[in-house]
C-alpha cells in the first residue's frame, strides 16, 4: 500500500514539474455537463451528459551529435628499469619469510 502511495506520489510530482518547466501544456477545450437525471415510478433515468476534452501538448526531445575539440589525457606505461644491480644497497626489500 505504502508502495503506490508512493509512486503516486511521484507521478504528480513530475506532472507538475513537467508543466512547471514548459514541456507540457494542457489546456480545456470542452467543459463538462452532468447527465440530466429523471426520477419516476418506474425507476431513474439518465440522459445526456458530456465528458470535458483537453488538448495536450508535449515538448520534443532531440538527441544529435555535433563536432567538438576534446583535449583527451595521453597514459604513458614505463617499464621498469632492468640496471638492478645498479641500485644502491639501502634500497633493497628485506627478504620475505615464506612457510
């Protein structure tokens, strides 16, 4: 319950923020008019009636592409040096104790 509560929820939300923001317009065109209603001995009868009409209109969305100048990074791999022998003594890994 508590789940379409909240979808309900959002779903006026973003109506709102929709016709907030100029992407959707909605606008009355036709007014609504209540059935005329008869009450006799034989029972009620309903007549007549019109539901009101709205005419919606929607923004577009538009997806391109387009030419641009992008500086992209440049990833540059060293290898490592191979003069190990060269390297002074104090710089050198203890050597690990395996079991």
């Amino acid at each position: 319950m508590r789940a379409i509560l909240l979808v309900l929820i959002l779903a006026v939300v973003a109506i709102i923020i929709a016709i907030a923001s100029g992407f959707l317009d909605i606008s009355q065109v036709r007014g609504a008019r209540a059935p005329d209603i008869d009450a006799n001995r034989s029972g009620v009868t309903a007549s007549g009636g019109q539901a009101p009409a709205f005419d919606v209109e929607t923004g577009s969305v538009s997806v391109g592409t387009r030419d641009a100048n992008v500086k992209v990074p440049e990833l540059r791999v060293n290898p490592p040096a191979n003069d190990t022998a060269a390297a002074p003594a104090g710089n050198q890994a203890a050597p690990v104790n395996q079991m």
